[in-house]
C-alpha cells in the first residue's frame, strides 16, 4: 500500500478489501463521468449554484428585500447593480443569488418525497405480487396518465397557494414514474438466488425489501430523478409565475418573472434575466442526468 | 400464391377475436382510469378549505337558508352517495355553476376550448412538420453537424421555461419587430365580424370568407403555435431519431442497400415505413402534452382559451370551474393517451 499511489490502489485489478472494491467501481464510474465534457459543464454549474446559495449573504451585494423607490427600473450594468433593479428598485442580482436558495430547497425537497414515495410504492408492488401489486399497479397508472400541470393546479387551489404546498403538488404528480422504474427492477430482483438465500435465512419482508431490494433501485431512480429535475425546477418555476408558488416578496425565480411580466415592452431585463437563471439551471441538470445515464445505466442508453 | 390468399382470408376471424379482447381491456382500463380522476378531483373538491354552501349564499345568509342549500348540494348525504351524484352529474355534462359569473361550468368551458384546441392543432402541425424530418435526418446522419443541432435543439427545449419563451418571443416578434400580433386572439378592430361556428377563427373566417379577419387571428396565432410547435418538436424530433437509428442497424436496411437501393429509397420507403406506427403513438401523446402545455402559454398570450380558464378561476377560489376545466383537460389527456395505445395495437401487425 505504501508504494502504491492513491490512484494504482483504485485502479487495482485485484481487490484486497470489499472497501477497495467498492471505492474503485465508484473511481471508475467517476472517470468514465469525466471523460463527458457536458456533463462536467452541468456538474460544474450545478456546484457553483450550491455554493452561491450557501454563500448567499456573502456574494449578494444588496439585501434582496430592500426597496429604493428613487432607482427603480435601472437597467443592466447600472452603477451597484450589476443586473439592473425591478419595479420597487430591489437589486435583481441578489434577488436572483437568493433565489436560488428557493429553487435547491424546491428540488430538493421534491427529490427527496417523491422518488421515496414511488420506491415504497414499486417495491412493495412487485415484491408482493397478486392482489397489492394489481391495485397498487392501477392507482399508479391513474396517476400516470393525468395531465401534470393541471393536477398540479388543481392540488394547489385546495391546499392554498405557497411553497410547501407547490413541493408537495409536484411531489403527488410526480412519484408514478419512480413505481414503475422501482417494481420493474424489484421484479427481476425478486427471483434471483440471493434473495431465495437471504429468505432461507429466516429474513422478513421487510428486511428483504429495504435491506436488498432497495439498494439495487437506487441507481436507476437517480439517473431518472436528475433527469426529472428540469422538469420539478420548471414546474415550481410555472406554479411560482402564476402565483400559486412562492409568495411575493419571496426572490423566486418565477414570481420575479411574473413580477417582470408588465414591464416587458419598456424594461426587457426585468423579466428576462431570472428566466435565464432557471434556464441555465434546468440546462445543467438536463447535461447531468444524460451524463449520469451513460455511466450508472449503459443499458438504458440506446442512442 | 392463390393459396396463401386463401391462407390469409382463412385466418381473419381468428386474429380478430383478440382484437376484440384488447377493445374489452382497454374500455375497462378507460372506465377505471376516468373514475380514478373522478375520485382524485372529488377529493380535492372535499378537501378545499372553502365552503361551498357559504360560497353560495353568501356570508349574511340566514341559518335556515343556509341548511336548505346544504341539503340541496346534497352534503348531507353520506360521501359514497355524494361521490355517486357527482359521477352521475358529471356523466350528464355537468360541472356545476360557475361562482365567478353563475353560469353553467360546462357551458363556459365549450365556449373557451375551441381557442385552445385551435393553438395545440396548429402546434403539434408545426412539430411534426419539422420535428420528422429532422429526427430523421439526424437518426440517419448520426454524428454529422445537422445530428448535433438537433441535440442542441431539443435540450433548449427540454430546458426552457415556457412562459419566458413567450414572453422573450412578444418582445422580440411583436414589441421590437413587429412581425406578428399581439397578444389575444385577433386585433379588437375585427372582433365579433366572423360569426362563430366551430369556435377557432381560422376557420370560421375562412369559411364565411373573411380573409382580413384570417390574416389578422394568424399573425396572432402564429407565435404562440409555433413555441408550443417547439416543444413538440423538441420530443417528437428525439423519438424519431432513435426509432431510425432502430432501423438503421436492422438486416433488412442491409439488405435493401446491398440490393443497390438508392439511400433515399431505404430511408424513405423501408426504414421510415416501418416507424410510422411508432410515430403515429408519439405525436398523439405529444399532442395531449400540448393541452396541458398551453396552460401557461395562454396566460403570456392573453389567449382565452381553457388553461386562462382554470387559471383565473383558481385566483377567484372558483371550485366548480377549475374541477371542471381540470376534469376535460383529464378526460381528454386520457382518451389520447389511450387513443396512441390503441393506434398501436391496431396498426403494427406484430401485436397482432
């Protein structure tokens, strides 16, 4: 171990330890990802809006809620504000950099609920097989075949306009696609000798589910949640825009479009500007998650 | 070759017989999935924090007025029978009264639809009219620049925010070039000339024959069509290239070439002929995409069509109105996705 590098020791083509093992198909994956200058680029967006919401109160150069009536409406590269100033004169480059904390917090939140929900959903399903599997199976197809938005809509109006509520709308229209991604894999997991082992054992259900099945979906669900996160971050943004979402004076990026919206004609950069910060955002995570399929899922990659 | 005419003939009642299975199946399978919305939007109608019979009569309405209400919604009965006259109300067309306007839900949401079906029409045409041959070409030149550009085209698609698209594309086409209209469906200038027959202006002035008013409603339509036309492109260009480069590897592709084919006949009239099924399915599911996508396109462009609809009446607490445009938008959403199932299973021989 001595005389050998960090990097002979991940590339070794005799394991000594299931740690080494296990750290070495990760160095593999990494560099198979880094050999894919896109999604190095999405990857490298992706990290800097992380950091830029982290350091949110260090990089942004005003407060994002002060309003001067006196300098409203100024346009890009005016003298203190790098990005011009909205309709009540707050500073449009610090109301982007904290809103960017909204949308990680949206996509975060969703990425976390429904994924979990559709796993719970799919393993149980094709696990269990017969009665639960059919019915489980039919509530995800009705989901499945709703419009999204709409439902969306819908949720919203009766649960109240907010960002908890647009998470948990996007979350309930979401979580169909996880099932199904989840019981697929569950059902060519389930037959296989391992698991006829571990059930010899003496293993439950419940073991056997979380404690097997569960790690072998992880892959597949996270290349289609990165995938999935241009559409969560552009449906928050949609919900926002029509004010179902965040609330003003919330820096959201789609409310500040919707706030923008008036002033199009005369004052173009008002409105422009956070549709640009969500582009680049839901660019990145698009780069990503095609990145991420032709590493953790070279079968699914047919093109 | 007579006797596998006769082979043929022989075995047509057989194949029909599972065809007639999967019609059985796939009626089932409708019926659960529209209950299933049913119940879904039932449920948010119960859950929403308005009441309904206060929404009614109003804040200084007297007790008695207000149980009569009650018991006339029927809210008294238990929620299974409640469910079940909604179903039936439902079945009957209809939605209930609008609070907004106390008109009829249904009556409201015929009169805004045809808007919104002219915009999905007009964009799903524009996506398959450049979304095809684009997918096919960058299937069948795989690597070359035109394959590149239309992997830069649909990622900007897949990555865009609609409603700044359209709001960026107003700015562009209408406030500083001043290409197209503005927002609405026509300029108020040719309002209410063209009586309404089907409800979509280009049609109905093209039928009593106003051209002014024809030309006037396309450059309005024109560039909302087109950006949801986009959209669709953006999908159906992707599902079409990988569907050729499917059948670009196949043996009979082979075949045909080393025949001495020219390579726009394997293309055109081998590779393309046997995706056309695929196709078909694609562009029907792109296009109930497209009912749903307009939502917000129709809020940039003023359009009053069903997503403007909803939205309005979701900002006024109307119930009834957003149950009921989200019950068509749901009905409709569905019949298509099933439509494309059916399409398939009935035009591809191997299911068969």
């Amino acid at each position: 171990m001595s005389d050998m590098t960090l990097r002979e020791w991940l590339l070794s083509d005799a394991p000594t330890s299931r740690r080494q093992a296990r750290f070495a198909s990760l160095y593999k994956g990494w560099l198979n990802f880094r050999s894919n200058t896109m999604a190095m680029f999405g990857l490298g967006i992706l990290v800097l809006l992380v950091l830029i919401a982290f350091c949110a109160p260090i990089v942004a150069p005003h407060d994002p809620y002060a309003q001067d009536l006196a300098n409203r409406l100024q346009p890009i590269g005016t003298e203190g504000h790098l990005l011009g100033t909205d309709s009540l004169g707050r500073d449009i480059l610090s109301r982007l950099i904290y809103g960017s904390r909204i949308t990680l917090y949206i996509v975060t939140l969703v990425a976390l609920i429904a994924p979990v929900a559709g796993l719970l959903v799919g393993t149980v399903s094709g696990y269990l097989g017969g009665w639960a599997d059919v019915i489980l199976m039919r509530i995800t197809d009705i989901f499945l075949a709703f419009p999204r938005l709409v439902l969306a809509l819908a949720f919203v109006a009766a649960l109240g306009a907010g960002i908890e509520n647009a998470v948990l709308a996007i979350s309930l229209t979401a979580w169909p696609p996880y099932a199904r991604i989840a019981r697929a894999e569950t059902l060519t997991i389930r037959s296989s000798d391992y698991i006829s082992a571990v059930r010899l054992q003496g293993a439950g259900p419940f073991r056997i589910i979380t404690k097997h099945i569960w790690p072998l979906c992880i892959s597949s669900l996270i290349v289609r949640v990165t995938l999935d996160m241009a559409g969560i971050i552009l449906a928050a943004a949609g919900l926002g825009f029509l004010g179902l979402g965040a609330q003003p004076p919330s820096p959201e990026w789609g409310a500040m479009i919707s706030g923008g919206r008036r002033f199009i004609l005369d004052h173009w950069w008002v409105a422009t500007v956070p549709g640009l910060a969500i582009f680049t955002v839901s660019l990145a995570f698009n780069l990503l998650g095609d990145g991420l399929r032709d590493v953790l899922d070279p079968k699914g990659n047919s093109q | 070759m007579a006797l596998a005419e006769n082979d043929r003939e022989g075995r047509k009642p057989a194949s029909f017989a599972p065809f007639l299975k999967t019609a059985a199946g796939s009626i089932l399978s409708i019926a659960v999935t529209m209950l299933g919305l049913l119940l879904v939007t039932f449920i948010i109608g119960r859950v929403m924090p308005i009441d309904p019979v206060l929404a009614i009569v109003g804040e200084r309405a007297s007790q008695s007025t207000y149980d009569a209400v009650y018991e006339q919604l029927g809210l008294d009965k238990p929620i299974i029978v409640q469910f079940f006259y909604y179903i039936s109300d439902v079945v009957r067309g209809d939605f209930g009264m609008s609070l907004l306007n106390a008109r009829p839900v249904a009556e409201d949401i015929a009169r805004v639809f045809p808007a919104t079906l002219e915009l999905a029409t007009l964009g799903t045409i524009f996506g398959v009219v450049v979304g095809v041959p684009l997918g096919v070409i960058a299937g069948v030149k795989r690597g070359s620049w035109i394959d590149q550009v239309a992997r830069v085209v649909a990622l900007v698609g897949y990555s865009m925010p609609i409603f700044w698209l359209g709001l960026v594309g107003l700015l562009v086409f209408y406030g500083i070039l001043g290409w197209v209209g503005g927002p609405g469906r026509l300029d108020i200038f040719y309002q209410d000339i063209v009586p309404t027959r089907t409800g979509m202006i280009l049609i109905d002035s093209a039928i009593s024959g106003h051209w002014d008013v024809f030309r006037n409603a396309f450059s309005h339509l024109i560039l909302p069509a087109s950006l949801l036309g986009y959209y669709s492109m953006a999908y159906i260009s992707r599902m079409t290239r990988s569907f050729i480069l499917e059948q670009m590897s196949a043996e009979y592709i082979v075949t045909a070439r080393v025949k001495g084919m020219s390579e726009r006949a394997v293309i055109w009239r081998h590779a393309f002929r046997n995706i056309r099924v695929q196709l078909i399915t694609v562009i029907a599911l792109s296009y109930a995409n497209l009912l749903e996508g307009s939502v917000l396109t129709e809020i940039i462009f003023s359009w009053p069509g069903i997503g403007s609809y909803i939205t309005t009446a979701l900002l006024s607490a109307d119930m009834n109105a957003v149950l009921g445009g989200t019950v068509v938008v749901g009905l409709i959403f569905i019949c298509l996705n099933i439509l494309s199932d059916l399409l398939y299973r009935i035009f591809d021989p191997r299911s068969k």
